[in-house]
C-alpha cells in the first residue's frame, strides 16, 4: 500500500478531524429532529428537556392501575408531570434509541412500564400529544431513528473502526484495548467510543492508521 509523505499525512489528519462527529452532538440532532433540546448527560444515556407539561385529577392514580402499574401509595391528589425522551446510541440497531421519561416534582416514576403508561395516559387523553408521544406509545415505549433517518449512515465509531482495521491485519484488538500510548491520531483509545466518522471517510482514516503505523514501526500484537 503506498503511504502518505509527511505534509500529505497531516492534510488527511486535519481533514478527517474536522469529520468527526461527537455522540453527543449525533444525540443533539436527533433532539432537533423533534423540536427538543438537549437536557442533561448520565452516563451513556442522554435527556431532552421537557416539552409537555399536564396536570391529572385524582383519576390519574387510577389510569396508571388500569395499565398494569402497582402503585405502593398515592402520594399527591393532582399530580402535576412533565415529559421528556431519554436517548442512548445502538450499535446493533445502527441507530438512536429514544425512550419515555417523565419528571415530577410529586412522585418518582421509576420504571419503564410506569413511564410507557403515563405515556399512554397522555395520548388517550390530549388529541393535540406530540407525534413523538404517539410514536413511542405505538413502539411500546421506545423509537429507534436510524443512521439513515439523520443523514449519517454507515456511520462508526473509532473504537469499531480500529477494531476493524485490526482484523483486517491479523492484530489482536484485546491487547490495543490496554495500551494508551498508540502511534495513532485521531487516536481511537482517547474516547474512540464516543467519537464517530462518516462511511464517506472511513477510507482516509484507514489510509492515515496505516501510514501511522509504518512511520513508527508499531506492528500491534498479532494473533496468535
């Protein structure tokens, strides 16, 4: 494989960087899809900011039973609620995946059933709901947009795309796992999880990698 002279190496670097897209930001425009905003950040999952805001009777309580909810206590009289999505990137669903997520300050709604049913409530009695309430409703509390919906398909992280060039030449990916010090810019071990690259410029990178790793005689850890 021919490699790239030192300025050319450096030109494909600065391009490939200003690819690259954060998950957060990939996150952010799935939100913007929706007219929602993003919220807060909690680990691996992702919230919106609250976009409908009700206040239930006393028949609310009863609303959530007839949805299979068991509830321990009823804790205020008029709940007041508000609802919002939470979002988590999947690898094996090439996509977003968007959950139900309420807020109130009376109660805690702690499981996903609890949220699917007050999602349900919401729709059965408010005809002007959010599209988004409906689509989660009828996905039985989840809607996955995918790679192809946000304009980003065949998009991958840098973890999975070393770990690809890592088949391709025989080296043994656990091993990279463990080594902090790689040859590599972009470097996937300095939050490749979090970092993605468009198909479009998958090839560039793989050349970059490559090139990196005949320049500094890094030959990874075969398999064996």
């Amino acid at each position: 494989m021919k490699t790239m002279i030192a300025e050319e190496l450096q030109r494909a670097i600065d391009l490939v960087k200003q690819k690259l897209i954060g998950e957060q930001a990939i996150i952010e425009k799935v939100f913007r899809g929706f007219g929602l905003s993003f919220c807060e950040r909690s680990g691996d999952i992702y919230f919106s900011n609250s976009f409908s805001t009700y206040s239930f009777g006393e028949d609310f309580w009863e609303a959530l039973e007839a949805n299979g909810v068991v509830l321990r206590e009823k804790v205020v009289v008029n709940p007041i609620l508000s609802l919002a999505v939470s979002a988590s990137v999947s690898h094996m669903e090439r996509g977003v995946i968007l959950r139900s997520s309420v807020l109130s300050a009376h109660f805690y709604v702690s499981s996903e059933d609890a949220r699917l049913a007050v999602f349900r409530i919401v729709l059965e009695r408010d005809n002007t709901a959010p599209i988004l309430v409906k689509r989660i409703v009828e996905g039985n509390g989840s809607v996955v947009v995918g790679w192809d919906k946000i304009g980003l398909s065949g998009i991958r992280s840098l973890v999975q795309l070393f770990r690809e060039l890592c088949n391709q030449m025989n080296y043994n990916f656990t091993y990279f796992c463990r080594e902090r010090l790689l040859p590599f810019d972009p470097n996937p071990a300095q939050n490749g999880n979090d970092i993605y690259l468009a198909e479009s410029d998958q090839p560039m990178l793989f050349a970059i990698w490559k090139t990196q790793m005949t320049n500094s005689g890094w030959t990874g850890y075969p398999n064996v």
